[in-house]
C-alpha cells in the first residue's frame, strides 16, 4: 500500500486532540502507544472547547479527534482502525481473520453500547434505579466472562490473543472506571468471585507498560469522579447545578433527569 | 444434527428491516449467493435465538455455520471475508475512515430519530422532525456534488443509508418532511441509487414501509 510505505518513510506529523478523563481519548493514546507512533498532545477544556476542536469535528463537536497531515479523525473506533490501516508495518489491532474481526467489532459495539451506558447509569443513579443499573452490569458482564471461559475469547491472556488488541484497547479504556466508581458508589460491580476471567484480564491490562503510561492516577480519578457524582446527583435531584464542575455538565444540563448516562458520556466519563 | 455446520451463506431477516436490507444489497453487490430465511420477531426461533444469543435480533448472516451479527459488522465482513469481488470499502485509509465515520453517524441517528418521528406527537414530534432534517442535511453536506458518498462508485456508506429511502415516503406523510424540498442532492442520490439491480432488488417498496408502520402505529395506540 503506498499510503502506508509514505508514512513509514516520511511521517506526517499526529496530533491528538483529548481530554485527560476520557476513556475515548485513552484508547487512542494507547493505541498510538502501542504501535510506537509519536504525537503531540492538545488538552482541550470540554466546558469551553477550542475552536480547533469545533471546526475539526463539526459533527459531534467531541474528543478525541486525530489529526494526521492536516486532515481530522474523530470517533475512537474509526481512529483505531484508521491507525492499522495507515501503518500495516506496525504491530495489528485488529485481528487478521475476518470473523475475529467481526468478532472483535460485535464486542467493541457492545462495550459501547450496552456495558458502558450501563455502567454509566450506576453512576448517575442511587436507590432502586441503581440497583436496576447493577443488576444490568452483572448480566453484561456475564456475557463477556462467557466469552472468556467457553466461548470466542476462550483460554487467551487477553481478547486480542497472547497480546492486546482493539477490543482489550477499547474495554480496557474504560474498565479502569470500575474500580473507582465502586469506590465512590460503594457499589460492588465486578466481583473476582463472579467475575474471575473478566478480572484477571484487567489485571494483567492494567500491568501493561504503555496502559500504566496512559491511565491518570487513581487519586485524580476519584477526585474526578466524586465531583461528577455530587453533581449528576444533584442535577437528578432537581436541585440547581453546583456550577463548580470544569466539565461539560453545566451545559448539558437541559435534558430532564431522564438522560443520567447521556450526561454522563458528554462529560466523558464513560466505558 | 446439532452438529452438523451448514455450509454457505444464510442471512435471517425480517423483510421491511433496512438493517437486513444492507446485508442484502451487499451480497447482492458482491454476487454472492445466499440463502434468505425471513424470521417471526414476534416467536423467534431457535436458530435466531443460537445465532444471537445477546441480542436476539436480526440481520444475523450465517457463514459455514458461524454466525456474523449487526449490520455494519455483517457489511465489513462480507467485504473482507469475500475481498476477491470489487471492494465496498475504499482502499485509501483516511478515506475508509471517512466511510466508517458517516456510517457510524447513519447508525448513531437515522433509524432513532426516523422512530421518534413517526412513535411521538405534539412538541417531542416537532423535535424528531427538527433533528432528522439537521441529520439529512449533514449527510447531504457529506455527499456533496459526487454521485455517491464514496465518490464515483456505489460503496459502503450509500449500502449503509440507502435501505432508509424506502422511509423517506414515512417521514414525509407521517413527520411531514420532504427529503426533495429539504434536500434535493440527497432525494437525487436515492434516485441513482434506485436504478441498480441490488438496490431494486432489496429495498421494500415505500408504500409497504408506509403501511407497515401505519399498522404498528394502530396496534401501539398512536393516532
């Protein structure tokens, strides 16, 4: 493929355009990690986005978006397949077989889809709505343990195999949120007992060199995490926002209280 | 029996489903023969259920036994699984990343928005319909002046909206948008798009679309 021989040769520059709470953001940038790519890093301020970030991705107005010579990429999916396509020479995300990686899509979409909002949910909520949520976690995450004791994953040290791939990069970046909202719910979400494959999988993912590089500290998330809580909480309450949140919230606010995991995605903190 | 793999393709799927619609048009597209099992979504059967045991829906293309489900996903996979055929995907990687890009925004807004507009009234319609002409305008902004949104060839992004056409006469009659009013390049590519064998072949003729949902509207209670 020329395209991908002109990088190797003569690299355009990559700048990455994302928020340091953003399990998005964090997919690329171990992405990007684990493929040995260098870039350039823009902290954008999601409470007052910068005009770049607006004109580079007019659509959904969200991080992260790669920029790569000059041309943007948004959507963390879309950038993590665009980055194997674009450098073949480096290690794969994506398997080779086509049913793996229509494997690999099906769970990404379900990460997205299902697990993440579901997660989201238990954080915005607390009383019978949460427990609701949890119970919904548990059934999602029981699909996936599934999966990893007779099923697809069956026997592998992660999804991608001997080493990590798009689906580890994709439920990784994001997995980390469980501890901590487990700390500041003090809801249990992924028991070792019931769980024993999904948490082995995360502890070995969380051992990697380049996901301990990409991760913020657990103490900055939780702190993170504690402050979007008391707001989302008092924010479904009905009460007026806080307004001390840095973080998109304030202006998302709108949606009536039916809308606790879409808050929750714009403020990034998601799965 | 339980053992036995079949071989080839099978695709379960419900006929009025623009999400199986996809998969048909890009079988068609890569002349790949395939046997069609319309599935009962109101009794599913056992198949459907082994074959998407989490989501239990369709389309779900059965390939030598194994199962591929989600549309998109199913779409990719006959493109890579069958690469010797004429590509839906672009070769080019920012432009792959663009299809996959208006893909995923069809998927993220068309068929909820479309839903909203015909399920709701009053102010939540006006809504609906508010945010479906922004979303067809935006992808009539990416189709721009090229016959197709990949460029010159039919590929993954018109497979990706074009089964949605068939719901343009919906959304006039019961979310009073015109597509050919509001936008004009877009009703122009449905039309180009209408003129090839696998679209003709595949996509449910408006006025069924029309009377299925005005069937499901009676039986939800929504006049």
């Amino acid at each position: 493929m020329e395209k991908a021989t002109e990088n190797a040769k003569n690299p355009a520059p990559l700048k990455l355009l994302g928020s340091w709470a953003s399990s998005y953001t964090h997919r690329v940038q171990l992405a990007l990690r684990l493929k040995g790519l260098e870039f350039e890093y823009k902290e954008e301020d999601l409470g007052s986005k910068s005009e770049e970030l607006l004109r580079l991705n007019p659509v959904h107005k969200k991080v992260p978006v790669l920029v790569h010579g000059g041309r943007a990429l948004p959507e963390s999916v879309v950038i993590l397949q665009y980055l194997d396509d674009a450098w073949p020479e480096t290690r794969p995300l994506l398997p080779a077989d086509a049913f793996d990686r229509a494997l690999a899509r099906f769970w990404c979409h379900f990460a997205d889809d299902k697990l993440g909002p579901a997660v989201g949910a238990v954080f915005a909520s607390t009383g019978e709505e949460q427990e609701a949520a949890v119970r919904q976690v548990h059934e999602n995450l029981a699909l996936l343990e599934a999966e990893l004791r007779d099923g697809a994953f069956r026997g592998r040290r992660f999804f991608g195999g001997d080493e990590v791939g798009f689906l580890d990069v994709v439920l990784g970046c994001g997995s980390y949120w469980l501890a901590v909202f487990e700390e500041v719910t003090g809801v249990r979400l992924v028991d070792a007992d019931a769980f024993p494959l999904f948490h082995a999988w995360l502890r070995e993912f969380e051992a990697l060199d380049e996901v301990r590089e990409t991760i913020p500290a657990v103490d900055r998330l939780l702190e993170y995490a504690r402050g979007v809580r008391h707001m989302l909480l008092g924010l479904a309450g009905g009460a007026g926002a806080g307004g001390d949140a840095t973080e998109a919230p304030a202006a998302t606010a709108a949606p009536p209280a039916a809308a606790p995991p879409a808050a929750a995605t714009d403020i990034a903190v998601d799965i | 029996m339980a053992g036995e793999k079949r071989k080839g393709l099978q695709l379960l799927d419900f006929w009025v489903s623009p999400f199986g619609q996809r998969c048909r048009i890009a079988l068609d597209e890569k002349a790949l023969p395939y046997e069609y099992l319309e599935q009962d979504l109101g009794n599913k059967s056992e198949l459907l259920i082994r074959s998407n045991p989490v989501h239990k829906k369709i389309p779900v293309l059965v390939h030598d036994g194994r199962p591929v489900c989600e549309s998109l996903i199913i779409v990719q996979y006959i493109d890579e699984a069958f690469s010797s055929s004429s590509s839906l995907l672009p070769s080019d990687p920012y432009a792959r990343a663009q299809a996959r890009f208006w893909a995923d925004y069809i998927d993220k807004k068309v068929y909820d928005c479309g839903t909203r507009l015909w399920k709701t009234k009053g102010e939540p319609q006006q809504q609906a319909r508010k945010e479906m002409v922004e979303i067809l305008k935006t992808l009539e902004g990416a189709l721009g002046d090229k016959p197709y949104f990949g460029g010159d060839e039919f590929g993954f992004v018109d497979v990706a909206f074009v089964p949605f056409t068939a719901w343009f006469l919906t959304y006039e009659r019961f979310g009073e948008i015109s597509v050919e009013k509001e936008c004009p390049k877009l009703a122009a590519w449905a039309k180009r798009c209408g003129e090839r064998e696998s679209v003709k072949k595949n996509l449910s003729p408006p006025e069924k679309v029309y009377e299925f949902i005005a069937t499901l509207k009676k039986k939800f209670g929504i006049e």
